[in-house]
C-alpha cells in the first residue's frame, strides 16, 4: 500500500515505490507473502519521527518500521516513510529522475524492513544488493 501524508504523489511516483517494494519482498522476504506500506511525508514529518525514533533532529530521505507480523498467511514487513521534497533534490543533485530516486529509497528502506543494515561503505552488502535488484528492473524497462 502506497499513501501520502500531506504532499501529493502522482500515479506514477506511487508506482515507483511500490516497485521498489515489492522488489525486494518477492525476492528476500522468505517463504511467507509479504507486504509492506509506503507513505510520502513532508520535510517537517519525517524530521518530526527521525527525531522521535532515532533521536535525530534533523530531515533525512527514508525511514523504515519494521513490524513483522503473520496476519492470514502473510507478513507484514513494516512500513516505509519517504520523504518526497528531499527525494525530488536527491534527484536532482545525483543527476537522475525522480522515479529512480524514489525507486531506490523504496528498494533501501524495504532491505532495512528485513534486518539489512549498512555501513555506509559501497561495498557492503545490502548496498549490492540494491544495486543488483535496481539493475535488474532497469534491464526489463525500469
């Protein structure tokens, strides 16, 4: 599930995350259905939980909630929050669309809903894996 929480989010950027998401369940989340919410939030929100929840006073691009509950034969992974004002200048600083950017923070908070962590170092491996799976969808027309 796809939502936004005081922006707009067109069709197509829903769609992007949504991707994203369901990317990396399909092929990391085990051997139950999984699922997972994605919520567009403004700069002041996610400031807001990063504070609450990370102690961290400051805006950031992805926050992840892991939840993992069995609910009817499927799990809930969590829920990702993104923050769609800094995705949009993420974008543009790194030079490529929006929908890629948004595509990656989907593929990058779902790895973190299933227990991957980074070490802010490109080689590491939930770094690899994102690169793997965003250059697998690119291949078949992301």
């Amino acid at each position: 599930m796809v939502s936004a929480h005081g922006v707009k989010a067109s069709a197509l950027l829903r769609k992007a995350v949504a991707w994203g998401s369901s990317r990396v369940l399909a092929r990391h989340g085990g051997h139950l259905a999984m699922e997972s919410s994605v919520a567009f939030v403004s700069p002041s929100r996610i400031r807001s939980l990063n504070g609450r929840y990370r102690g961290k006073d400051r805006v950031t691009d992805v926050l992840s909630f892991p939840l993992g509950e069995d609910v009817e034969g499927r799990r809930h992974a969590g829920d990702v929050v993104i923050c769609l004002a800094r995705a949009r200048s993420q974008a543009k600083r790194e030079g490529h669309s929006l929908v890629r950017e948004l595509e990656l923070l989907a593929v990058h908070g779902t790895l973190h809903l299933l227990g991957y962590e980074h070490k802010d170092r490109p080689g590491d491996r939930m770094r690899r894996l994102e690169s793997a799976l965003l250059r697998r969808g690119k291949a078949k027309g992301r």
